[in-house]
C-alpha cells in the first residue's frame, strides 16, 4: 500500500495504520479484509475538491481495495494546507 501511495502521490509525508484490531469480529474482518488510515500529504492534491482526492487514492491502490482493504479513512492535503492547520 505504501509503495502504490509514494509512486502515485511522492508524498511530503505519508502514514498508513492498520486498524484492523479494531474490527475483530466486523463482516470485512471476518473476510480477511483490513481497516486502515491513510495521512498523505503531496502536492498532487493542489487545486482538487476532498472528493477527488479520495477517488485518486483509490484508483492509486486499485486492485488492493478489493482484495486487502474494506474500510480506509484518508487525510489528503497538500503541503500549504497541513502547514496551515
């Protein structure tokens, strides 16, 4: 996951947790799906709404959020924006 994140985005920083301990028991849990957050910051995000920002962060991880991921929580901002608050 990490990997596909840098190659897409090249990140300022960049932090994927796996919360999936949280979720023992939840019907993706149960699958072998995983639970994680994603705190990316790129400069590839200027300029695009929150919405679009998620949609790229799933088509960078593609076939992953159908075979390893069932719930992901993403940050997205650009650079100015964590600087900022």
């Amino acid at each position: 996951m990490r990997g596909l994140l840098e190659a897409a985005f090249a990140p300022a920083s960049l932090d994927v947790v796996d919360d999936s301990h949280r979720h023992i028991g939840h019907a993706g849990a149960r699958d072998g799906l995983g639970h994680f957050t994603i705190d990316i910051v790129s400069e590839a995000f200027a300029g695009q709404p929150p919405l679009a920002r998620h949609r790229a962060v799933y088509a960078a991880l593609g076939g992953m959020m159908a075979t390893d991921i069932h719930a992901l929580a993403i940050r997205a901002h650009t650079p100015a924006e964590r600087s900022a608050g």
